[in-house]
C-alpha cells in the first residue's frame, strides 16, 4: 500500500469516529441504501442482491441509489422499494468531470446528498467500496456501513467489508454483502431484468419473422459497440462475421447499441437484408425485450452480455486487443453455461477471426 493511499485510510478513518456511527449489526433494519453509480453492466451484474436483501429483510425499504441512466435497468424491479438517483462523480463513464474536487463539491453541497441525509437509512452498502462512497454514507448519516477492502479504497470507514477477490465474479462477490448481514437464501448469480408482457410483445414483433418457414429461422442479435475502440472486437471483423452469417440464409440478424453505434450498424446492415438496423433507435428497456426474444447474442464486453444473461440467451463476448486474459474476464464477468468469452490467453496473444467465430456461433445454433 502506498504512503498516500494509508493516509487516506487513516484520515478516513478517523473522520468516521465523528459521524453518527452503530458498531453492532442491525437485526431488523427499517431501510437499506444500495449505492452503485456506476455503469449499466455494472449495474446488471449485482441485480441478484436486491433480491437477496428482501428475502433476508421483507420489511424493509430497500433503495437503489443510482446514476440517472441506470433508473430504466432497475423498472419493475419488485425487490426495490424505491429507486433514487445519485448522479455521482465518480467511477462511472456518464459524468464527464470527475474531479477530486466535483467529488467532494458532490458530496458536501449537491441535493442529491442532502436528499439521502434526510432518507435517515439504518444501513448502507457502497457496492463498488470507494473513498467517495464511504464519504457519501456518512456525510447521509447512515450509522451502519459496509464497503469493499482491497479495491478502491473506503473500508476503512465502514464497520463490516467484502474482500476484493479479481477472480471471483462480480455479481457473486455482492452477495456476499447480504451474507455479511445475515441472510440465508441467494438467488442465481445472474442479472436480473424485469419486463412487462407488453414490453416483451414489442421485443418479440421486432424480429421480421418473413416467409415461409420463418418460425425457424434463428434471431442473432449483434452489439458491436462498448466504449473505446481497443476494447472492442474489430468493426471489420463484425462485417466478416455478417457476411458468413447471411450467407447461410435462415436466419435474421438485428444490430443494436447507442446513438455512438449508428454508423457500424448502418455498415453492417448494408450487407444483407438480413440484417436490420435497430442501433441508436430504441430505449434501453426495448433492447432488453428484443434480446430475451433472441436465440443468441454477439457482442463485446458490454451491458448486452449482461442483459442476455438476464434471459438466459447464448451470449458470445468477442474481446478487444486491450484484454490480456479471457479466462480472468470470464472469472469477473461471466455467466456459466451462457456467456461464451473469447480472447488473448495464455500463449494465444491474437484476438479472435471471424472464422474462429463463426465455428463458434454455428455449433452454439446446431446450424
């Protein structure tokens, strides 16, 4: 540990001794905060919690405290009580200036900050574990706090901590927060979306199903954007992977992703008439029913490997050049027996051809 970093712990430290504090464990709190504003597959991967803390806790008024993009991921969720926006930042790509300074602007002035501290919640859980989220707790007054150790920071201050394990995945490792306040009963490690059935009518009439023979055909559904270009799969090796796919003929191929994907939709849809389009023109709850209504997804490491994973769609995650251990990004983001990943590993140190892929994606439809 850095001498900066160990005195940041102790100045934190010793700011939580002048807080309102409870050093014994809440046996039946009134509520719960849960702070994760962070990203939407960041998100998506710690959605079991909620579930594990309303089992433990059925009372209770169970809050996701999250940044304004992710409110939609968290709809309909019956194991929230109540969703509130924390537009905090840090550790998230929405918020363009993230600032020692913005942090503590955030956390000391904002009304987002005052809001939680008149909420008067009896136990708080800062997901990610960060300085800041420990700092948002108690500056909020919740005097029971659990973070992370070993991450970003934090722990110091709170009275009980998960362990940071790299390989261990990420949703799994939140579970362990309900563990530590005594819960018993955890669902499936696996995201967790809920739609309604007109939502999901929607979804399914998305997919042209043209033709005869059309309740055959097989539904993909590509992403191929998320975030920066040394993360991603190549965009011409998207359009490869399209022209062998179409070539086969029974099946329909749906682009999706944000406004940012537009172009690399418009690309790979001018191969075939199979391919259609939908990238920068539907919400985010549109593109969870389009894909629960899909045979199988491919895409990047991005929050359309998670949202498949939701509906226990076959899910092939092509990594970028920057990733250096697919078996250590399955450990942290995988979803056992659905999501497929593949990358650099081991001697291996090329990413992926669309030839390799498609090998994949054929044995995965039996085609």
């Amino acid at each position: 540990m850095s001498l900066k970093r160990r005195v940041i712990d102790i100045f934190i430290w010793l700011l939580s001794r002048m807080v309102n504090q409870q050093n014994n464990k809440p046996e039946k709190p009134n509520s719960i905060l849960v702070l994760r504003n962070n990203d939407l597959g960041d998100l998506l991967v710690i959605t079991p919690l909620f579930e594990a803390l309303r089992r433990c806790f059925p009372d209770a008024y169970i809050v996701a405290g999250v940044g304004q993009w992710n409110v939609e991921i968290l709809k309909l969720n019956p194991y929230i009580s109540e969703i509130l926006p924390i537009n905090a930042p840090w550790h998230n790509k929405f918020i363009p200036n993230q600032s020692l300074s913005n942090a503590l602007n955030y956390i000391t002035f904002s009304s987002e900050s005052e809001e939680l501290a008149n909420r008067r919640f009896d136990i708080g859980i800062d997901v990610l574990g960060s300085y800041f989220g420990s700092l948002l707790m108690m500056r909020a007054g919740i005097p029971y706090r659990l973070g992370v150790r070993g991450y970003a920071g934090g722990h110091t201050a709170v009275q009980q901590y998960v362990e940071y394990n790299e390989y261990e995945q990420v949703g799994r490792s939140s579970l362990r927060f309900a563990d530590l306040l005594g819960a018993t009963e955890f669902p499936e490690c696996r995201p967790q979306i809920f739609l309604s059935p007109s939502e999901r009518e929607a979804g399914e009439h998305r997919w042209a199903q043209k033709g005869e023979g059309a309740n055959q055909q097989k539904r993909i559904v590509i992403g191929p954007g998320g975030g920066f270009v040394e993360k991603c799969w190549p965009l011409e090796n998207y359009a490869d992977l399209v022209k062998m796919l179409t070539a086969i003929g029974n099946l329909e191929v749906i682009i999706v992703g944000g406004k940012q994907d537009r172009e690399a939709g418009r690309q790979l849809a001018a191969i075939s008439s199979l391919v259609q389009n939908l990238a920068g023109d539907l919400t985010i709850r549109e593109t969870f029913a389009l894909v629960a209504a899909a045979d199988l997804a491919i895409c990047n490491s991005s929050m359309l490997m998670h949202a498949a994973a939701a509906f226990s769609i076959p899910t092939v995650v092509l990594l970028g050049d920057c990733f250096t251990s697919a078996k250590l990004h399955t450990a942290q983001w995988g979803y056992e027996g659905i999501c497929h990943i593949f990358g650099k590993e081991g001697e291996r140190q090329e990413i992926y051809t669309p030839t390799e892929v498609m090998s994949i994606v054929c044995k995965l439809l039996e085609i």
